[in-house]
C-alpha cells in the first residue's frame, strides 16, 4: 500500500481517487492502468455508495466506525498486487469523539491514509443531509469549536501513524438560494468568505488537509475558494469532489491549487445501470421472482441493484445462478469506465452513458432496503 502523502509526493503534488465499494470496484480501480502509463491514486470509500450496497440511507443512521468495520476486510483483501494505491474513507461527521480512536485504529490497520469528516451539525444518527440533496439547506454547519474538538480528537489519535485528517467544508452547500439578485450576490460571498475562515481555523486546529465542497454545476464558487487559499497557503493540500461540475477541465483545478480530485460516485452509478439493462424488465414484471427473500425483493422494487447483487453473491439463493451475464457486464463495465475517467481531461463526465444520473443514485439511496 502506499499513503497519500506518498501518492501525492510521487505524482507531483496531483492525484485522482476513484469510488469503490466493494472487492470488483476496488480491483477495477486498482488494475486500470493504461497504455501511456495513466492510472488512478487510489480509491474513495464514498458514505453515499455505501450505504447504497448496504441498503440503508445515507443519513448516519450507523456510525463511520461500524462503516468502517464493513469495508476493512474489502480493502485489506486487495491491496497485494504490483501497483499499489492509496485510499481515503469518508467519515461523514467523525462520529461520538469516544469512537473516533477505534475509528482511526481500524482505518490503519487495513492501510486507508486519509480520513475526511464534514462540519455539518449532526443531532442525532440518522439526521445527516447529503450535500447534494436540495434540503441540505436544513442542516446547518457545525459549531466551530466542537468541529475544533472532532479535528484534535482524530489528530491525537493519529500521532503515530501517516493517516491524514481532512476537514470538509460545506459553506457553498449549506447556504440558502435567494430569489433577489442583490441578496444571492451578497449570499455567495458571505459562504466564500465564511469557507476561507473556517479553513484557516480548521488548519490551526491541526487538519492536514481541507476539502472544499459545492453542488453548484459552475466550478466558480470553488476556483475562487482555491484562488483565495492559496494566496495565503501554498502547502495545504486541497480535495475537491467535482460530481456537478464533471464538465470542467481537470488541468484547471489543478492549476487552480487542487491537490485531491475525488470521483465519489460513478462505479455505483455504472453497476447500478448495468444491471438494470440485464435485470430490471425481470424484476419488474415478475414480482415472485425473490419472493423467498423479503431483502432481496425490496431491492429490486427500489431499483437498489448495487445492494441487491450483493445479497445474491452473499446469499444462497436458487436465484443467484441465473446472473452469471450481470456480474460480467458490471466488471466490464467498470474496467470500461474506469479507463475512460482515468484517460479523460475532464473531471468525471467521460463515460456518462454507462452511468445512472447522480439525482438517481440519491433516489435510490434514499429508500431503507436493508435492516440495520
């Protein structure tokens, strides 16, 4: 395995991750590797694709700690091989500052070497509001001094290995939309201005890196973010998830002062599109077909096709034997688009054809198919 840092020296201060969910995503990210010499850094353990094999929203409803726990034996399983790469977990808020140093163990343990917690206000499990969804306006940001505390929490833990702590910032997506002009204009500067000081604050509390956020489809808001920090710190490294803005050019947020360009959903997306194309006339008109299995039917009624091929490689079902073609177009499929995105010179757009719409995914997701 090698850290992000490491990944980040090695490449000249520029790497891209990749989503992964489970072993076929993270080998179809692991083994891209094209004919120039191009490949993905590493790989994003994504809270929103998660919870989508998991079945469950992606609302906090369990802890980064027990989401941890899931995915460590699907990291660890693979990380012999003759290229190595790095990964990052998404820790959603951090979790109970009394989990965060099992937390921190087990993300060692199985090689992740950047963690990323959002400073968004979080009552109680189950309440959290993905940054992509238009409510997100209902969830407002943390308070900085026990964001503060979450920050030194994880970096005392971490002392003594290379894992990087990452303070996320969701000033764009918190902010409310205004219908006059002049309120909008004055709006979008008090979030730019409000992102610039929490990350200063977050660095003086000890994170290692900053994750500036937004779900507008313009990369403006977040080229002025990198604009304006980097006038004033030219060393932080900078991660930016460009979901909505995928059109945009990589070499302009690079140049720009990215560091850390996340594609965070898009193998979920392809996985969930190419079984639908094999099975989703079947799970449609034949409602008895998982009638032996109350999870597995749920699945399919929801369209969640990620979580359901789960359920049929982990379940003995008479079912399963007939998706020999599924598993093979989905590992296809991700080879596909992994190469696409990898060679593409934009952020994330190449290989839409063989994707699910984000709005989509956040549907699916939404809907519980799986007991906690």
């Amino acid at each position: 395995m090698i850290s992000v840092r490491s990944a980040l020296r090695k490449s000249n201060g520029a790497i891209r991750l990749l989503e992964a969910h489970d072993r076929s995503s993270t080998k179809a990210i692991r083994d891209t590797n094209c004919t120039d010499g191009t490949y993905f850094e590493g790989i994003w353990i994504s809270g929103l694709t998660q919870t989508t094999y998991l079945g469950i929203p992606d609302t906090e409803i369990v802890s980064p700690l027990y989401r941890a726990i899931l995915q460590a034996t699907t990291i660890k399983t693979l990380w012999p091989s003759d290229r190595t790469i790095c990964a990052a977990f998404d820790a959603d808020s951090g979790g109970p500052l009394s989990d965060i140093p099992a937390l921190v163990a087990v993300l060692v343990t199985v090689g992740v070497s950047m963690v990323v917690i959002e400073d968004k206000e979080l009552k109680a499990p189950g309440k959290k509001v993905n940054s992509l969804l238009t409510a997100n306006g209902s969830q407002p940001q943390a308070d900085l001094a026990e964001f503060c505390k979450t920050i030194q929490t994880f970096k005392e833990c971490t002392q003594c290995s290379d894992l990087m702590v990452t303070a996320r910032i969701e000033s764009f997506n918190v902010r409310i939309t205004k219908d006059d002009p002049v309120e909008e204009a004055a709006s979008i500067k008090a979030s730019l201005e409000d992102a610039l000081s929490r990350a200063e604050i977050y660095t003086k509390a000890g994170a290692d890196a900053i994750m500036i956020h937004s779900k507008s489809e313009s990369p403006t808001e977040v080229l002025e973010f990198l604009k304006r920090f980097r006038e004033r710190d030219q060393v932080t490294p900078l991660v930016i998830v460009p979901t909505t803005y995928s059109t945009t050019p990589r070499e302009t947020l690079i140049d720009a002062g990215a560091n850390v360009i996340i594609y965070a959903n898009h193998l979920m997306r392809v996985k969930i599109k190419a079984v639908e194309e094999v099975m989703g006339y079947s799970c449609s008109s034949t409602p008895a077909l998982f009638a032996g299995d109350k999870e597995a039917a749920a699945c399919a009624e929801a369209g969640n096709y990620g979580c359901l091929m789960r359920i049929l490689l982990e379940k003995d079902l008479e079912v399963e034997k007939d998706f020999e073609i599924p598993r093979q177009l989905i590992e296809s499929r991700m080879n596909n688009v992994a190469g696409a995105l990898v060679m593409g010179t934009q952020s994330g757009c190449e290989a839409d054809f063989y994707m699910i719409s984000v709005e989509e995914l956040l549907k699916i997701n939404s809907i519980q198919v799986s007991i906690v």
